[in-house]
C-alpha cells in the first residue's frame, strides 16, 4: 500500500507515516550501527515521513536520542556510541507487545510515562548479534509493527555463517571449503578441535581465515599463513563469538552485488569489486571504515560475468527467504566460476559503504534507496511469510 492510503482512526486527520529508526546494539558493531543510524536519518525525506530516533545502548537499554546526524560519524578513527546521544542516562523507549496498539512510551524513573506516538515502521539499522540476527525481528513480529529488512529466519541464517552455507548448498549455490568448531567441541576437548583445523590445513592449504561464526564488519577476523598463528587467531574470533569457522582462502577476485526489493520482486545493482587492499591483509575492519579502502563500481566484468553474478546474488536472497536488502559476496576464481562467500541482510549503509555505491551507479540514490526500503516494509504485514 502507499503511504497515501495508511489507514487512520476515525475522525483524526491525516498524518505521516512515522518510522522509527533504531541502531546501536550490543554487539561489537556498535558504532558502526550508529554511523549507518546517522546516514539514514540524513537521508529520509521529512515532507514524507515523520522520524523518530531510537539508540540501544551496548548494555541493552533502549534511549531517546537526539536526532543530530552530524554527531553520529567516524571521529578521529574513533567510532561514535548511543551514549553519547541518548537525551537521559537513565530513561528508557518501551514498545508495545500488542498488535492492536504500536504507541511508543518513555519513561524515567520517577516520572509519569510519557506517550511518544505511534510508529508505523521500524527501520532496524543494527548490525551483528541482538539485532540483525532474528532477535529483534522477533520482538518486532510480536508487537505488531512492519520493520525495514529480512525476516526472523531469514536474519538467523544470514548471520550464522555455517548455516547460510548449508542454505546455499542446499540451493545448489556454490560456496568454499570451510569447516566449523562448535563451543561444545572446544570445551570437550581443544585438541581435538585444534586437530580438525589443521587436517583441514592439511587437505586445503595455508593461508586459512579463522573467523567468528555469528559476527560482521570483520570484527574477529585473522588470516592465518601458518600454524604458530592458529591460537591467538582462535582466541581472537572466540572473543566475539564462542563458535567459530574457519574457511580456506579462495584464489580469485572480490566481487559484490546488491539486491534490492522493489513492487515486482527482488532485483540486482551493478555488481562491484573490491581491490586487494595494500596496507591491510585483507578486507578488515579498519579498511573498509577508517581508511575507506575504496572498490569499484562498477566491476570490470564481461557481460556474462555481469548478468551471472546478478542472477546469483537474487537467487541467494530467495534461498534465504531474504526481504527489503542484502548485500551478496563473491570470488570470482582463476577458472572463472563465482562461489558465493556470504550475504548480509543488513550491509554497511554508511554513505562510502558498497551497498549504497552498487545501486547508486544503478540508477537508485541514497535517498531514494531509502525510500525504496520504507515503502517495501510498509507493504508487508507482519507474521509468518
């Protein structure tokens, strides 16, 4: 439905739709979600839509924050954190559990709750465990209230790495040889654990990329030449994630694709790629949002390489029973054939993020982009779908 024809109460005028921007966390993604949060709120077309900010604090507290996107940027390498935007250190945003009812409440202790209003869509910006893994999904199917993006199951799979590639397997999509340690394992017996690993070195060689199994932005992340690495790389990933996967590497080109839902379905960008980064091991953290490792969009490919990583990406998204956005990863190998690496159903949405830059040079700007995604989750109901 458009936003012209949203059902109003009896009598009341005709209002905006209003969409509540929620971002923060508590995942180590943190402040990158409020970066993304301030990028969105920079964005979104105020003669169309009313806005109201919403941070989780990285203890798990929902705020009211100030709706400043200038504050909420990358300074001095040094990302920003709801905290500092929150307008109480103690108040707290409650919503409704009642499908019949979706009036957001503030409260502080000692204070009568004060009703914020109803929201009409959420648009979940965070990114990584509590938030874009199903959890928050979840909570928003209970209360009733259409949100921006993939779906509780959806949002699960899209963030554990192991079973995203059972998913794409399943699907016939073609992902690399990997190979997971569980908590369980690890706590039964480390070196047998340890073991698995470096059989699977063994059969597929050094380097291996020892990663979190339930993280993203490449938080945790180690490449790995030789075995005297392999501890403090598994510490490492253990740090943000007790299960861990370990991957080996793959020889080929970096190439990435946006799908994006539109009236008639899901669609593709222009695919881009992404350049062996000099200064980094490989595509880090630290490359993609301090130093901005810049990519290119769009990718040098042939038009069957084109038109074939487009097909992939949309038909990953529907393995996955995707919805709103994802972004797909890819290596295109030295024998031509692309594997698919992971999706994300909430990408980096920061303006020099690629998703935003892949549809840009389609033809949809960040605004609209935007809009495209407002408007996408305004049509759906919540429920099973």
């Amino acid at each position: 439905m458009s936003t012209e024809n949203l059902p109003q109460s009896p009598g009341q005028p005709s209002r905006k739709p209003r969409v509540a921007v929620v971002f923060g966390g508590r995942s180590s993604e943190h402040g990158i979600s409020v970066v993304t949060a301030g990028a969105v709120l920079r964005a979104i077309d105020r003669t169309k839509y009313d806005v109201l900010p919403i941070g989780i604090t990285q203890d798990g507290r929902w705020a009211l924050t100030a709706d400043e996107p200038d504050r909420m940027a990358i300074v001095d390498r040094k990302a920003p954190n709801v905290d500092q935007l929150a307008e109480s250190s103690e108040g707290g945003v409650v919503l409704p559990v009642d499908p019949s009812n979706r009036e957001v409440v503030y409260s502080e202790p000692g204070s009568v709750p004060k009703a914020l209003g109803e929201v009409d869509v959420v648009f979940p910006v965070l990114h990584g465990p509590y938030g874009e893994d199903g959890t928050l999904q979840g909570l928003l199917e209970l209360s009733g209230v259409p949100y921006v993006g993939a779906g509780v199951l959806a949002s699960a799979v899209g963030q554990d790495k192991e079973y995203m590639k059972r998913v794409f397997t399943s699907f016939g999509l073609k992902v690399g040889p990997y190979v997971v340690i569980r908590p369980r394992e690890w706590e039964r017996d480390e070196s047998a654990a340890r073991k698995k690993i470096i059989d699977f070195a063994g059969e597929h060689g050094w380097p291996l990329f020892v990663k979190p199994a339930r993280a993203g932005s490449s938080f945790g992340i180690t490449k790995v030449d030789e075995l005297s690495g392999l501890d403090e790389a598994i510490a490492e990933a253990q740090r943000h994630d007790p299960k861990i996967i370990v991957e080996a590497a793959l020889r080929g080109r970096e190439i990435e694709c946006g799908v994006l839902e539109f009236e008639d379905g899901p669609r593709a960008s222009v695919p881009a790629e992404i350049p062996p980064v000099q200064a980094h091991a490989f595509y880090d953290f630290e490359a993609k949002y301090i130093d901005s490792a810049d990519g290119i969009v769009p990718a040098p490919l042939t038009e069957e390489q084109t038109a074939e990583v487009r097909r992939l990406a949309v038909e990953a998204f529907d393995a996955a029973s995707c919805e709103g956005l994802v972004r797909a990863d890819f290596f295109l190998t030295e024998d031509g054939e692309f594997v698919i690496n992971e999706i994300n159903t909430m990408p980096g949405f920061t303006p020099i993020s690629m998703y935003p830059r892949m549809w840009q040079e389609t033809g949809v700007d960040y605004p609209e982009l935007v809009d495209r995604l407002v408007q996408a989750a305004l049509r759906r109901s919540t429920g099973l779908r």
